[in-house]
C-alpha cells in the first residue's frame, strides 16, 4: 500500500510539473518583445504580481516558518526566477516611464517583504504563528491572482465568444488548482495551500464552463466589428498578456 508521504510527494511533483508549464508559457510574448524591441502595450504588472506572490510561497516553504513543504519551496523559487527574467527583458525594451514605474513598483515590494520577514521572524516564535501569518498573506495575493480572470470570463459572457480565453491555458489552471488542493488533502493537512488553491480550481473549472457553453463562437464578435468599422478613422493596436498560478 503506498504511504501518504509517497502519494504527496507524487501529486506535488505532478503539481511542480503543471506549474513550471503555466510560468514558462509567457515565454512566446517576450519572445515577441525581443524580436521587435519594444513592450508595445504589455503591461509589467501580472509579473509584478507573480513575484511577490512567490517570494512568499518560498518564504512559507522554509522550514522554520513552515515544515515539509519543500515542493512548494522549490517551483515558486523557480517561478521566481522566471518572472526576473521576464522583468528584466521588460525593463531593457520598455520607454523610460516604464521602467521608473517598474523599478518603483518593485521597490514597494521589496520594502513590503522585507517588513514581514522582519516581523515573523523576531516577533513571531515558533512554526504554527510563523504559518499562520504568512499562509494568510499567501492566500490573500493568491486570490488576488485567481480573481484577475474574472474580467477575461465577463467578456466572453458578454460578446458570447471564447477566443479571448484560451482553453489550454484553462484547462492547466485547472488541473493545477486541483493538483495543488490534493497535495494540501494528503498528510501533513496544509490548509492555506487548500484554500488558495481550491479557489484556483473552482476558477478553472468556471472559465471550462464557459468555454464549453460558448465553443462554437471563436470568430468575431460584436466588439471586432465595431473597432472595424472605426479602424480607418483611429486605427488602435491590442496586446494579450498571461496569468501564474502558483499553488
């Protein structure tokens, strides 16, 4: 009979797998900042976001503050790593306004981290408090993160159209939220990875929902039509950016 250790160990590792494709698949859009030398309307912000929320994750995976979570320790250290080089690739193509915003933005955090190292570390004794306060501030920017697809499903609701939501990207939101609440299921009980990440499940399973309600309408929508028609008069350009879900 496989021992509880064993079978967590397997989910977090299929977990880690999961995750480490969702921040790998930014990979193309900054792929496409280098080839043309220019941010042109991506916004830093998501990955802005995703690296405090990893630092965090790997700060909740350290043994003092929270033991045996060393898979959840190692892909958000990984994800961290990501989303610099994603910053820095943004910071080296983007205007000068850019750039000050990011490195401002990034200072503010790095401020904010350091303050709750500083407080859990000397005024906080023992692993339960030291979990309990940072799986709190996990939980809350994990949410955050899972919440930030809600404007994407409105839009589909609304011009009844999936094609801006794409369904591999649903679907590894999914399965990683799921992945993630077993981990958090199986001994030791982790109740800030289940919670965060059920969430995550419970959006990914929603935007499925939708696009299985509104598969049949990938072309236009109401929206292209009437940017269309006024394409001659102000001709607009759009970019599409990702979200990272990390347990």
């Amino acid at each position: 009979m496989v021992s509880a250790a064993i079978a967590r160990n397997a989910v977090g590792v299929i977990g880690n797998v999961i995750s480490f494709g969702l921040f790998l698949s930014p990979a193309p859009t900054f792929y496409g900042i280098i080839k043309k030398k220019n941010v042109e309307e991506f916004k830093p912000d998501p990955y802005l976001a995703t690296v405090l929320n990893c630092a965090f994750w790997v700060f909740y995976g350290m043994p003092f503050v929270h033991p045996n979570s060393l898979l959840v320790l190692t892909i958000n250290a990984v994800g961290l790593g990501f989303e610099f080089v994603y910053l820095t690739i943004f910071y080296i193509y983007a205007p000068t306004k850019g750039r000050k915003k990011m490195l401002l933005f990034l200072l503010i955090e790095a401020i904010f981290f350091a303050a709750i190292v500083l407080i859990t570390m000397l005024v906080l004794h023992g692993t339960y408090k030291r979990s309990l306060v940072v799986g709190i501030i996990c939980i809350v920017f994990n949410v955050m993160m899972y919440a930030s697809p809600l404007t994407i499903m409105a839009k589909v609701i609304k011009t009844k159209s999936v094609k801006y939501m794409p369904f591999w990207l649903s679907v590894a939101n999914f399965l990683n939220g799921l992945c993630w609440t077993s981990y958090a299921l199986i001994h030791p009980f982790d109740i800030y990875v289940l919670i965060s990440n059920s969430l995550g499940a419970l959006s990914g399973l929603v935007q499925l929902t939708l696009y299985a309600c509104y598969c049949g309408n990938k072309g236009q929508d109401k929206d292209d039509v009437e940017s269309k028609e006024k394409e001659v008069q102000l001709p607009t350009s759009k970019g599409n950016d990702t979200i990272l879900r990390t347990p």
